[in-house]
C-alpha cells in the first residue's frame, strides 16, 4: 500500500512516526474513517466536518485544509488503485518530549492516511443474516461526542463479544443503550425507528445522520431518545449505522432473539435508500 504521512507519500513500511507521538503516548490524537464504494467517497463532508469539532473540542489548534485533505483522500485511492474499502485519517497533537500538558501551539501535528481494501462492503453477507449482539457496561470516559483515538475499551467489548461467538457488542449505561462499539444502535417498535439523542454520550455518527434524514424523507417516523435494553428486548426490529457497515441488522441481543430473528423490513428498507442515495 501507499500511505500518506505528513505531506508524503510513501510504502507502507518506509513510512514512520516519531516514538514521542502524542498519538502514540497519550491517545491525543483524533481520527476518521471514510468509506469508498465504486472508488467514490461516502460523505466525505460530514467526516471533515466531525473532524474539525473533534480538534476544536480538543483545543487542537493546527489548521488543516479540508480540500487539501479532501485531495489527499482522492489521491490514496488512486495510487491504491481502491474500488471498494475504508480510508482512515489520523491527526495527533504531534511529537514533543513527554509532558501531560499538551505542547507549544505550533506543534506540527501528525497527519497519517492509509487505505484498507474491503471487496465486498456494500455486498456483505450480514446484511441477509444479521448480527449476533452482546451487551457490555458503557466504562468509556465521558466525552464520547468526540472522536479520538483511545479505543482500548471497544476492543475489549468487541473481544467479549467474540468469546460468547457474538458479532459485536452494545454498550450500556443506567440501563440504556449508549451505543455499539463503533457503531449506532437503534431499535424498532410499532413502525417508530428509535436511537438515542445526541449528547456527550456518543458518538455523532455521520451514517447516523444521513440515514435519520433519508428515514425521514420516507415518512418513517423517527425519535431520539434513549432506549433501555429492556425495550431492545422487546423490539421489533434492531440495527446499528457506521461508516464501515452502513446499515446492518441485528437478530439478536444477548442470546434473545429480536423480533422473527431474521433481518426487518424497516431496517433493509433503509439500507437499500442509504446505499442508493449515497454512493
Ligand atoms: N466507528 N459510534 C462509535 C463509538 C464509533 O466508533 C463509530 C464509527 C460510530 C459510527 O459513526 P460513523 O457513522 O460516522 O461511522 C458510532 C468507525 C467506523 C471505526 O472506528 O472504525
């Protein structure tokens, strides 16, 4: 692979990143993920935007040109030859020598991009199957609106899940659902798409936002709000948004089966919209 390391481009094993990186020693970096279909970016404009609030948010003061960045993207996927597959972005605070307090201002910060081929995405099979869901405890930090590098914890919930032959898992606090590991849940009850509100709790997801519209464009009727487990146990229907996997069902939350156990109407009407409407 060719990837793109602070204006290079370079192959992937010449390219190097300082042992000082903020990144590396404090997770203070913050980071995007895109995906390409047909060679075409999906929403790159919802994703540069997060990302500047994700910078700000961190008082993360490097400019960064988001048509440059835009170019940048363009370019990998030309030198990768990539039809079908993600893009990540990765901006950190820089190097400096270790030292809690963030470093002078005019930091240079760490900008890295590589591609990962997925042949396949929009076909993916789990789309007809559906996902096997686990729950675990939400024991992230508290500023999950913003989109940074510290996923030790959705490791482990995706390790968990994994152990019990589960596809990922959900996460939740005061009994309701946060949100999946790197992904959007959401259930269905009596034709009403519910996932919870934006807030500091989760992640403002781009899929999230553009499948609330195009649901809305189709008379679904949509409510954010928080949704206790107890309520996705008795959904109709359940499912999870990202970048990644689009729109993918869920037939089951801890060994319960939702709904028939199959795949719903609602949710594989949305990814039809979503894919068509997007790509
Ligand atoms: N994850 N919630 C969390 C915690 C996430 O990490 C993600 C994205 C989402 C969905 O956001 P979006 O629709 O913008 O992809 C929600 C990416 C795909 C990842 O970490 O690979």
């Amino acid at each position: 692979r060719t990837v793109y390391v602070n204006g290079e481009y370079l192959p992937e094993d010449q390219a190097k990143v300082s042992v000082f990186d903020r990144g590396f020693l404090f997770a203070d970096g913050v980071y995007e993920v895109t995906s390409v279909l047909d060679g075409k970016l999906i929403d790159f404009a919802g994703h540069a935007k997060r990302l500047q609030r994700s910078m700000d948010e961190l008082d993360m003061k490097a400019a960064i040109d988001m048509d440059d960045l835009l170019g940048i993207h363009r370019e990998l996927v030309v030198r990768n030859d990539l039809s079908e597959g993600l893009i990540y972005l990765q901006v950190t605070r820089g190097a400096a020598d270790r030292d809690f307090l963030y470093p002078a201002e005019d930091t240079p910060p760490t900008i890295v991009l590589f591609t990962q081929a997925k042949p396949g995405l929009a076909a993916n099979p789990m789309a007809k199957t559906g996902m096997k869901i686990v729950t675990v405890p939400d024991r992230r930090w508290g500023r999950r609106d913003i989109k940074t590098v510290q996923l030790l914890y959705p490791s482990m919930g995706k390790m968990a899940a994994k152990a019990q032959g589960a596809d990922d898992a959900w996460m939740v606090e005061d009994g309701a659902v946060t949100e999946g590991t790197s992904n959007n849940a959401y259930i269905v009850k009596d034709g009403v798409i519910v996932t919870r509100h934006l807030g500091e709790e989760i992640l403002h997801g781009i899929t999230r936002k553009a499948v609330l519209a195009l649901a809305r464009e189709a008379q679904m009727k949509v409510e954010e709000r928080a949704f206790t487990l107890e309520e996705a146990l008795q959904a109709d229907e359940a499912f999870i948004t990202s970048a990644s996997s689009f729109v993918m069902p869920v037939v089951s939350i801890d060994g319960e089966t939702v709904g028939t156990g199959k795949p719903g109407k609602i949710v594989g009407r949305l990814r039809e919209i979503y894919l068509e409407e997007m790509r």
